[in-house]
C-alpha cells in the first residue's frame, strides 16, 4: 500500500500538515484504541442520569492533542464511531456533538 494512503487525514495543501501528519503515524493504532476504550468505558452514573460517549472538545482535552480530532473521524469513517444525536457544550460555550459506539 501506498505510504500516504496510510497517513491520517491530513491537509494536502500543507507541508506542516503533512510533516504532522507522518509524525503521528506510528501512534495512531494505539490513540484509536484509546478512544474506543474512553468511549466504551464512558457510561457515568451520575444522580441517577446517564451520559454516553464523548465529544471533540472532551477527547483533546483528555489526549491534550488536536490529532484526536482526525483518530476519532477515522473511527467513524471505519463504522466504530457514529453521532449520538446528543450535543454537549465545549468549554466555549458551544454545542458540540457526542460520538458513540456503533
């Protein structure tokens, strides 16, 4: 297989992306299995309320890296990962989507 086609997503435009890009690439099987693992392990019971998954925002924070962002669109492209159709707020304010298991 062609060695870029294994990289993860990164911008084709952009030689830092794709120096980044190479960078990760001997980290993304393990990250990607971290992810599954969090959101696996995510259900907390809470006063009685339960909240599945995590978003974007939660997973950079935990990882304290951008490149979880593109780990967990690869697991949604791969068919592991899928919107909950909840949304979250990030630290921003904002709404953000939760990502669950398939």
């Amino acid at each position: 297989m062609n060695r870029v086609a294994e990289l993860p997503p990164y911008q084709r435009h952009s030689l830092t992306s794709l120096e980044a890009a190479l960078s990760m690439q001997p980290h993304l099987h393990r990250m990607e299995k971290q992810i599954l693992n969090l959101i696996t392990d995510s259900i907390i019971l809470e006063e009685g309320n339960k909240e599945d998954g995590w978003t974007d925002d939660e997973l950079i924070r935990q990882f304290d890296t951008q490149s979880a962002r593109p780990r967990r669109i690869r697991l949604v492209q791969l068919g592991l990962l899928k919107d909950s159709g909840l949304t979250r707020k990030t630290r921003t304010g904002r709404k953000a989507t939760v990502w669950i298991l398939t």
